[in-house]
C-alpha cells in the first residue's frame, strides 16, 4: 500500500515549479560585478596612459627650455641641461638636436596601464630664440 501525501510535491521548490529560478540572482549580481571591475580596470588604464602622455609632454617642454638656454655653450652642454631637466621629471631624454639656436629633444616616459603591459608616452618639443 502506498501513501500518498496531499500538497505542493517537495522538489518542486518554492512557487510549486520545478527547476524554479532560486539563486539566479547571486549569479547575475557577480556579472554586473565583473562587468563593473572590467569597465574600471579599462577606465584606470586610459588614465594612465595619459597621465604618462603629460608627463612626457611637460618633461620634454622644459627640457627643450632649459637646453635651449645653454645652446651657446655648445650642443653638449645644451643636450646634458636638458637630459637633466627631463630626468628630473622622471623621463628619459631619447634624441637632442641642435640646429642652429634651435633645440629640438624627444622624452619619453615608461608606463604601465595593465600589469604586464609596458608601454612608453613620448612627447617632442622645440625651443629657441624669439623671431620676429
């Protein structure tokens, strides 16, 4: 003889359907998370980029400044000046140029948006004598 039991069937969950949705929502809460992480990450990274895109640009203009400065006492005297100069804004001066009262240098500045992805922000600047 077997019995039988009057009601909703135990398996069937809460709202009496079975395979009913419960926990789904845990679920998509962790991939609005994720998705939310991954947009900042990105976001972060972009900032990054052009913190270190200033950071060339401002290094190379008052390198080129502060060269430009010394160009009378000969273009290596001019070059190391501005070398300094860009160091000092944690860059590194990749070219110096001298023609003739003009100095023209290229800094460049290491940057890491992603860990593991190294990259490097250069900027150009030119410096010389009013003309008018």
């Amino acid at each position: 003889m077997t019995t039988r039991t009057l009601g909703r069937d135990p398996a069937a969950g809460q709202g009496g359907r079975v395979g009913s949705d419960r926990g789904s929502a845990t679920v998509w809460l962790l991939m609005v998370g994720l998705v939310l992480v991954l947009f900042s990450l990105g976001g972060s990274a972009i900032a990054a980029a052009g913190v270190a895109r200033h950071q060339a640009r401002v290094a190379a203009d008052l390198g080129a400044l502060a060269g430009a400065a010394r160009v009378l006492e000969g273009p290596d005297t001019a070059c190391a000046r501005a070398a300094a100069i860009a160091a000092a804004n944690s860059a590194r001066l990749t070219s110096c140029t001298l023609d003739g009262f003009d100095l023209e240098i290229t800094a460049e500045v290491l940057v890491e948006p992603i860990p593991g992805l190294t990259r490097n922000a250069r900027a150009t600047s030119r410096a010389g004598p009013v003309r008018g």
